[in-house]
C-alpha cells in the first residue's frame, strides 16, 4: 500500500503551496536533468540537501529510499566503467576501467541523488488529493488528474482483491513450481483481476454517478499563494539559474 508518510508535517516547505512545488521541481529536475559539468551537478545536490534539511523528514525513511535508488544506480557502476571505451585508469584481471566511463557514472549517481532529493522534499510532502487538485490547477488536463486520483485511491482495493486471489489458491492447496500448470495458474489469476477490477470499475462509476458526479472532482482545499511561496519560487529560480551558468559559461 502507498503511504503518505512525508505528507505529514508542519516544516517550511510542507506549508507551501502544492503549485508552487510542482514548478519548482520540474523546473529544477530538467535544470539538473540536462547539466554534466560537475560545479553544476554539486550545486544542485547542495540544493536537495538545503530542502531536505528544512522539511524535517524522518532521516531513516529517506535513507531507505535514497538506498533503494542508489542499489540500481550501483549496478551502472559494475558494468559503464568496464565497457565504456576511454582512457583506461584501473585493470582488475581483464576487466579495464575508463576514465570517462567513470565520470559517466559519477554524473548519473549526482544526478539521480539530487532529482529524488527534491522530489522527497517538495513533491512528497504534500498528499495525493492536493497534488491532483494542484495539478488541475495549473491547466493539467482533468482526465490526466482522474487516472491519477482514482488510481491512487483504488489501487489499494485491486491490492486486496490480489490477496483474495491468492489466499484463495493457497486453501486449495497449490504449490508455485515450475510445472506448466503453475504458469497457467498465475495467467489465470492475472484475467481474474482484470476481470474483478473491470467490475469492480463498473460499481465505482454508477456509484459516483447516483452521488452527482458530473466528470469533475471537487477539491475542499484552497490554494492561497503567500509571500513565502513567492520568495521560495525565486529561490530556486535562483539556483537554477546558477546551474545553468555553471553549466554553460566556461570558467
């Protein structure tokens, strides 16, 4: 099940306005996204670490997930390094290591820290409900934001439904092998759900049409931008701006 663990808090940027930390995590992604020189990529990881900072999240679950990421990233360095042609500066037995494959992966492991960095800090530390109604708000198409919103929300109902399914297999006494009858067991379990979820999909809509649904979600939450929005907003315009004059002015 998703969690909205970060979502909960009264730091600085918890308070900001949902709007706001959409653009300036976009913004900042692509600003990142497109940078190789390395003053550049060090000054926006400094920026991820400054947002981390002041919205006081739990350092154990950010870990964990920076770990996650970081597991993948991990696996670039196994193999970029040693196929990447380029001046070669380590030999471990035949494998050769390459300058500029290094520095490749140097790249993206600064790359991916500082982009998931702000996301924890801007994009996670509001709900899903207010980044949907946020997102509409920005001029987002509104179907865009009901597959968001009702995949968030049902999502969870489709995970029981694929428990049911298999605790429903293990009553009846199947055993995973590697027999042919075990994979067309599981491709029967996989059209089960999509079955269930088609009708599960049927009873959601007339439900909401018997409860006025007109094709457009309602949001309680007001968007009221403040003077620290603003002031954030040309914060990291700021350092945006300095990423990309590190980027592109020779020094």
């Amino acid at each position: 099940m998703v969690q909205e663990s970060f979502a909960l808090g009264n730091s600085l940027v918890h308070r900001l306005d949902p709007r706001f930390k959409i653009v300036m995590a976009t913004l900042y992604a692509f600003a990142v996204a497109l940078s190789n020189r390395f003053p550049a990529l060090f000054l926006g990881l400094a920026f991820s670490f400054v947002l981390m900072g002041i919205s006081r999240l739990p350092l154990w679950e950010v870990v964990k997930r920076v770990a996650l990421v970081n597991g993948f990233v991990l696996f670039f360095w196994f193999v970029i390094p040693f196929t990447y042609p380029g001046e070669a500066v380590l030999s471990l037995g035949p494998l050769t290591a390459t300058r500029d494959g290094v520095l490749i992966c140097a790249r993206i492991t600064l790359k991916s820290n500082a982009i998931l960095l702000a996301f924890i800090a801007l994009i996670a530390t509001s709900s899903v409900a207010s980044l949907g109604a946020a997102l509409g708000n920005l001029g987002v198409p509104e179907k865009m934001v009901h597959l968001l919103l009702l995949n968030y929300r049902y999502i969870f109902v489709m995970e029981e439904e694929y428990h049911r399914l298999v605790r429903s297999l293990t009553v009846r006494g199947f055993q995973p092998s590697t027999r042919v009858h075990t994979y067309k067991t599981f491709a029967y379990l996989v059209g089960m759900l999509f079955v269930r979820a088609s009708e599960r999909a049927e009873r959601v809509y007339m439900a909401m049409l018997c409860r006025g649904f007109c094709g457009k979600f309602h949001s309680l939450h007001e968007f009221d931008r403040s003077r620290g929005d603003l002031f954030w907003l040309c914060c990291t315009m700021t350092i945006i701006a300095g990423i990309l004059i590190l980027e592109w002015v020779p020094f």
